[in-house]
C-alpha cells in the first residue's frame, strides 16, 4: 500500500476536478493507494482539531501531491512541511509547475494588487487591506520547485486525468516519470503550408467549423490565430495523443508549459511568429499572452513604469 497525501496552495480547484475525472481507472489504483491527507476530500487541521498544536502536522507518505503555486506565508510553511513528510513530491498543474494563471499578477507592484482589489474595483466598498489573522503574502507567486524540491512536473491547466495515471502507476512501479521532450505542434494532426500570415485574429469560436474534423483543417497559426503550440510541451492529448484544444478546434495557449528546462517560451514564440511574417510586437499584452501560465521562476516582474 502507497500512502499519498495530496494538498492545495494557490489554486482554482480545477486540478483536483482532474484527479477525480480520473473515473475508473482510479478504481484500479485504489487499491494500491491510501489517501492520508486531501483537504479537498477530507477535514484535517494543522495545528489539532482545536488549534493546539504548535507544530503542523502533515502525516507522512510515499507520495505527495501539490497543487497551486505560493502566495503567501502558509503555503510556503505547507509546501516545506510536504516536501519533509513525503518521499516523493509531485507538482501536479500548472499552477505548481510554473505558477500559472494566478502569477499574472507578478506584473504589478503588490500595492498596486490591493489598490485594484480593496479599493479601486467598482464592484468592491472601498476598505483598508485586511490583515488580521491572515497569513502575510509573499512578495510574489513562485512555483513550488522554488521553495522546495520537486521530483516529477504535470503540468497543464488543469492536467489530463491520464497523465496523472501514468505518474502514479509509475511510482507504484518504482519508476521516473517525465514527459518527453516534444511540441504540441510535433502532436498535432493539422496540415502545415508554410505560408505567412498577416495579421491574428481573436478565435471566439471553434475554428475548425462543424463537421470537418480537425484532421483536415489546415494549422490554425497558418489560419491566422495565434497558437502556442511551437513551444508548448506535448502531453495534454492523453491516450488520443492529439492536443485537446486543437481537437476542440481552439489554438494552444500554453498551459503545458515549457518543451524542455532553460527554455525561454516568449522569445522562441517571437522568433516562430517572424518565421510566419508575423511581427511579434502586434501581439496584444504581448509578455502576460505569451507566457500565461508561466509568471513564476521571475518570468513575468512589474514594468518598470508600474
Ligand atoms: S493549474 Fe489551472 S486548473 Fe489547476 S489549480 Fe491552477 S488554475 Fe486551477
Ligand atoms: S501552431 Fe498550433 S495549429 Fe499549428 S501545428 Fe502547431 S499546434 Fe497545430
Ligand atoms: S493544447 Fe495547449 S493550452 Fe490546450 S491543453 Fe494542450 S498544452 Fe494546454
């Protein structure tokens, strides 16, 4: 029997969904697995069921999951005590991998982040920033491999039931998990011309219309909607191996993060889109579009005129 202990930072809920989505597959792993800690699931309090204790207390596991990345003190003090308690850690979604939609904010000074929330957003009464009994912010979102160790990445927003099958079975195996070093592009059954686009349109629909199968659609880049999939890691597609939202006839925006480590997703997208004809500088918004899910590891910082 392998103990997990799975637990949630920063996050939307979404992954945990995936891990649930998992359907009957995950009855098989059942067996094998124990689930000792899973606050989506189950109440388990820190400090004692009354708030006694002085030290956290996170039962220990073979395996450990995160989701979300860290905003603020707590999280970080959660992560530490994961990373101790568990053999093996998992950051599972984008969130953990590399921060993910919520470190869009690392853009902004944090004063300017309460400004917007407590005071200047037109559906709030304006208040001083609430601090009592909160744990502090940090200075930014970062990524749980910035805080801690982490020995295997699922990335995607939220990630793909199957991948988080085959991670599991292969720590009941004994095995690495990684993802190999591909594009979404190098998964992806549309027909590239090579031809130059001019300007990119917003999809507000599926791109590839009703009845043609995605199959015999031409790139949606080449169609001219900006996709991320030249430096986009392959993965997401599961045992269909095609995109998902390629299939769904939408453009990749990039959840899967990264193709390889050291990579720098927002100049080789530059350089991909000058090779269509495409000058970069058009892109709306250009560094948060370009790197969405990825704001973490210092990737997105506040202009300097912010
Ligand atoms: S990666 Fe996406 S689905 Fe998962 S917690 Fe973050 S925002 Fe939610
Ligand atoms: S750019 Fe997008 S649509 Fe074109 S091949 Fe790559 S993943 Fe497919
Ligand atoms: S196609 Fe791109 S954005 Fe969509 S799930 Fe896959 S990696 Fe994420």
């Amino acid at each position: 029997m392998v103990r997990v202990s799975e637990e949630w930072l920063n996050i939307c809920g979404g992954c945990e969904v995936s891990i649930l989505d998992i359907g009957e597959p995950l009855l098989d792993l059942l067996p094998q697995l124990q689930f000792v800690h899973m606050p989506v699931l189950m109440d388990h309090k820190y400090f004692g069921q009354t708030g006694e204790g002085t030290t956290m207390e996170i039962p220990e596991a073979e395996v450990g999951i995160i989701t979300g990345g860290i905003r603020n003190e707590e999280e970080r003090q959660i992560a530490t005590e994961m990373r101790k308690r568990c053999d093996t850690l998992i950051a599972l979604g984008s969130c953990a991998c590399f921060g993910g939609i919520p470190a869009l904010a690392n853009q902004y000074v944090m004063e300017d982040l309460y400004e917007t929330v407590y005071r200047a957003s037109y559906t709030t009464e304006p208040s001083a920033t609430p601090s009592e009994d909160l744990p502090p912010l940090t200075d930014r979102i970062y990524a749980v491999d910035e805080v801690v160790d982490v020995d295997a990445y699922l990335p995607g927003c939220p990630t793909s039931p199957d991948l988080i099958v085959e991670a599991l079975t292969a720590v009941l195996e004994g095995k690495p998990f990684s993802l190999p070093e591909r594009s979404v592009c190098d998964e992806c059954p549309t027909t590239r011309e090579k031809k130059a686009v001019t300007s990119v349109k917003r999809p507000l629909e599926s791109i590839v219309p009703p009845g043609q199968s995605v199959e015999s659609s031409r790139c949606l880049m080449e169609l001219g909607y900006l996709c991320l999939g030249p430096v986009t890691k392959a993965g997401c597609g599961g045992h269909d191996k095609v995109p998902r939202c390629i299939r769904a006839g939408m453009p990749c925006r990039g959840c899967f993060g990264p193709i390889r480590e050291g990579a720098n997703p927002m100049v080789d997208m530059m350089g991909a889109l000058s090779s269509i004809g495409l000058d970069p500088r058009s892109i709306p918004d250009r560094s948060a579009t370009l790197q969405r899910y990825t704001g973490a590891h210092n990737r997105l910082r506040p202009l300097p005129s912010r």
